[in-house]
C-alpha cells in the first residue's frame, strides 16, 4: 500500500480503491495531483496549530504597529505635522511595510521548518519520496502551502491596518496581492536555500542575522529609502520588502510612482518567484535522489 506521509501527520488523502483485503492506488492520478495531496497534509497540520499560526502572524506586526507605528508616528507626527511623512501620517507611510513584512515572514516560516524537519530531523521528504510523489511535487505542495498561511496572515493584517485607520484609499485592498507576491518571492528563494544547506545552524544564522534584518531595516520600511546612504540603498533594490513596500504605499495613499516603475517592481518579485522554485526544484530532486 503506498502511503503519502507528511510531517507527522499520518497518511494523506489519496484516491484509491479496495480489492478484497488490497487496497489498488491510482497512479496516475496521484502523479497528477501529488502536489495538492502535500498541500492539504500541510494545511491540516497547520490546522491544529491555528490559533498558535495566528498568534504569530499577528502578534509581532501588531507589536510594532503599536510601538513603532503610533508610539513614535506620534513623536513624528508631533515634529513634523498632520502631514507626517512623505505627505501622510507616519503609521500610514509604514503600514504597507508591516504588511509586506508579514507576507515575508510567514511564507519563510512556512518553507524553513518543515523542509528542515522534511530533509534533516525526521527526513518526512524521503518517505513522501519513497510514493508515486516526485521530488517536484513536493516542493510544489511545501510552497503552496505556505502560500495558504501568507494569504491568511496578510487578510488578517490589513483588516487590522484599516481598523487602525491606515489604510482609506479605495485602492487599499490591492496592497493585499503585492504583499502576497512579496511573500511567494521570497518563500520560493527560502525553499531554494533550505534545501541547499546541510548545516541548519548555519542556514538559520545567515537567514536571521545577513537576510532577515538588514532586509527589514534598509528596505525603507521607517523612512523612505532615498535618506539612506547610497551604498547601502542596493539592499533596498534587490529586496522584496522594498518592492511591495513601495507598491503598497503607491496603492495605499497618493505615493507618486512612475508607471515604469510599477512594471519594474512587479517584474523584480516575479523574477525572485520564478527563480526561488526552479532553484528549489533542483536541490529538491538532488537531495532526495541520495
């Protein structure tokens, strides 16, 4: 009997039919829709956790949209008027931000952990592996997943946004999909890298210490990006946050913005997409070819 086994979760769903004490796989048809079945295991996981999902999600943008947002938008506010920065109240310049750092973080969660618990602590991948399931489809069902979580933290977000009164142009809710997008790029990149690295107290040193924090700090989330040293604004250029942060603000409020560079910053998160899965497709299928 083949048996799709996700992280702890026991046997997915899979279409089948018994014959007496036999119980006949349709091959085809879980190669055809592998991926899913990997996607819905995940989400089920994800399930008994929700609340413990949901508190992540929210509870650190949360934190620093009181602090950050209206505890020093107020200072800001205070010093430079009603017009606060860039034309807008500070927690209105720095929500498109908060929400793009959402969408990054969750979609890093989502791919990290379980492809570290997949391909090191309990090798699930292998077992998965072992199954009509390809090393592509895996990886596939990893990432949508954690594109389930994303779209769920970032709804919930900008709900949380627009009670706070950040977010009022009609065009708000657009903020949403970019941020998403924002998200996918880098997933896809993390899934790529995870499943590069053999050492994952290496791999969360470099994420946390060389990714994640100069990514959160130089990609003009408090302040616009053209106030930062020139070389140091590239981090800003190559990074996800800094695109949906400034497709946010232009979706979000009457930020100027070039229609070339809405192309521009569309095309960048598309390109880290397209990339991160076919980089994750290939250290997929070598890994678990060994």
């Amino acid at each position: 009997m083949a048996q799709m086994m996700d992280m702890n979760m026991g046997p997915a769903k899979v279409e089948s039919q018994r014959v007496g004490s036999l119980r006949l796989v349709n091959i085809k048809r879980i190669s055809r829709q592998g991926a899913f079945s990997v996607t819905e295991a995940r989400i089920r996981n994800m399930w008994k956790f929700f609340w413990v999902i949901a508190f992540e999600a929210l509870a650190n943008p949360m934190l620093y949209l009181v602090s950050v947002g209206i505890g020093i938008g107020a200072l800001v506010d205070q010093n430079l008027g009603s017009e606060g920065v860039g034309g807008v109240p500070y927690l209105t310049f720095i929500a498109p931000a908060l929400l793009a750092t959402t969408a990054i973080t969750g979609a890093m969660d989502e791919v990290v952990f379980p492809s570290l618990d997949g391909f090191k602590w309990q090798k699930t991948y292998f077992a998965m592996n072992s199954t009509p399931l390809s090393p592509r489809q895996i990886a596939t069902g990893v990432f949508l997943a954690a594109m389930v979580r994303t779209i769920f933290a970032v709804t919930c977000y900008w709900l949380l946004l627009y009670l706070f009164g950040a977010l009022d142009s009609p065009t708000a809710w657009m903020a949403i999909p970019v941020a998403i997008l924002a998200g996918a790029g880098f997933g896809a990149l993390m899934l790529g890298f995870v499943s590069f690295v053999d050492n994952e107290d290496l791999f969360l040193t470099v994420i946390n210490r060389l990714i994640i924090m100069p990514m959160f700090l130089f990609s003009g989330t408090f302040y616009p990006l053209s106030t930062m040293p020139i070389f140091l604004q590239p981090i800003g250029w190559i990074s996800p946050l800094w695109h949906a942060t400034e497709l946010g603000r232009f979706l979000t409020y009457d930020y100027e913005l070039a229609t070339p560079l809405v192309v521009i910053h569309i095309a960048v998160m598309l390109a880290l997409l397209v990339a991160g899965l076919a980089w994750a497709f290939k250290n997929f299928e070598r890994r678990l070819a060994k």
